[in-house]
C-alpha cells in the first residue's frame, strides 16, 4: 500500500487555514468551468478538456471552447484552464466565486515555481518582458487560487511538459461524479510521479453528498 499526501501551502497562513475550513464545508454541489484556448483539435489540453465536459453531467459544466477567457462564473466547484499560457489571459484573478471544496488546475509550467506573495499589483506578462517576471517566470501562480477561495490546486515547479499535467478528463470525474477524495482524484489524473507536479489542499478533502 501507499499513503497519498499532498501540501499545506499558500502565500500566509490564513490561506493555509482557510483552506482547511474549507474542506471541511466541501459538498457535492456547483459547476465545473473548462476554459479551452480555441476549438482547434490540434492539441491535447482543449481535448482532454472537451472530454471532461462529455463526461461530467451537463448541468454542472460551464465550458467555453472558443479563444475568449471566462470571467466571473458564480459556485464554481472545479476550474480547468490554460491560464497564463492562454494569450488572451491578462489577469490574475479571473473573478470566479469558488465554492468550498473547489479544485483547480491548469496547463501552466510554472504555477508553483514559489508560494510566496508577488509584490502588490503584480500580473502575469509574457516571456519577452523580463521585468515583469516574478520568482524567474511571467506566468500565472497556483497559490492564487487558494487566495482567491479554491479548496485544492494543481501547480508545476518547472516544466513539465503537457503529457504530464493532471488530465482534467481524468480528475473532474474522480472528484465530481466518483467520489473520491482530493488526494485520490489528483493521483488518478497525474500520469508520473516525482516529476514536477505539486498539489496543495488537504488529501481527504472530499465532497459530502
């Protein structure tokens, strides 16, 4: 047998707190937002998302496959993005409402090269505008998400290729429709151990019914 851990981590400790609160409060309940950067079937990330959403019921899916990033969905329970790698992600903070017991990841390379806070008003930028980096990369942060009231967060210390991110097809329905528990359902959608995957939240967060 094995045992399943994952981080208590955020930018202070009253992130870390309220990440714990929170899953005790987790319930089966609220949508699950796929935003996938174009309806292209050229890469693997926008299909594995495009086979979440058949696979999850669709009253519980809030999916967009065109290049428009979602802002401000309400009693999101699991987001799944692309998000600083989308070109049309300007912001951190997308103004989702995340309900207790979310869970987010991303195809970032990046998200979890640090757990400290960027300075104030700091945003995401491009590769090219070396000044704009944060802890050696311009990209997006996991630790915002737990900031921003996610419950559980999936996160990258460098590159990890995207046949190594958590596949969205694989964690939303673990989670969502098996009930499994935060740690299981990111084991199940993570295809390589001791790589560069990070996943911060408490590992028997699961949705009570």
């Amino acid at each position: 047998g094995i045992l399943l851990v994952t981080r208590l981590d955020g930018y202070t400790f009253a992130d870390i707190r309220g990440m714990i609160d929170r899953a005790l409060e987790a319930r089966d309940r609220g949508v699950a937002v796929l935003d996938a950067r174009s309806d292209s079937l050229d890469n693997d990330g926008d299909l594995w998302l495009k086979r979440a959403a058949r696979l999850l019921e669709p009253a519980r899916v809030h999916a967009d496959f065109s290049s428009a990033v979602v802002m401000g969905v309400k009693d999101v329970i699991a987001y799944a993005s692309w998000g600083s790698n989308d070109r049309n992600r300007k912001r951190r903070d997308t103004g989702m409402y995340y309900l207790p017991g979310a869970v987010v990841t991303q195809f970032v390379s990046t998200d979890a090269r640090t757990f400290s806070e960027p300075p104030p008003g700091w945003e995401i930028t491009t590769w090219e505008d070396r000044k704009g980096y944060f802890a050696g990369s311009p990209q997006s942060l996991a630790a915002d998400f737990l900031r921003f009231g996610a419950t559980g967060v999936s996160g990258h210390v460098y590159e990890p290729y995207l046949g190594f991110t958590p596949r969205p097809d694989l964690l939303l329905p673990a989670y969502l429709a098996e009930g499994r528990t935060l740690a299981e359902s990111f084991w199940s959608a993570i295809p390589a151990v001791s790589w560069m995957n990070v996943v911060a939240g408490d590992p028997l967060c699961r949705l009570r019914r």
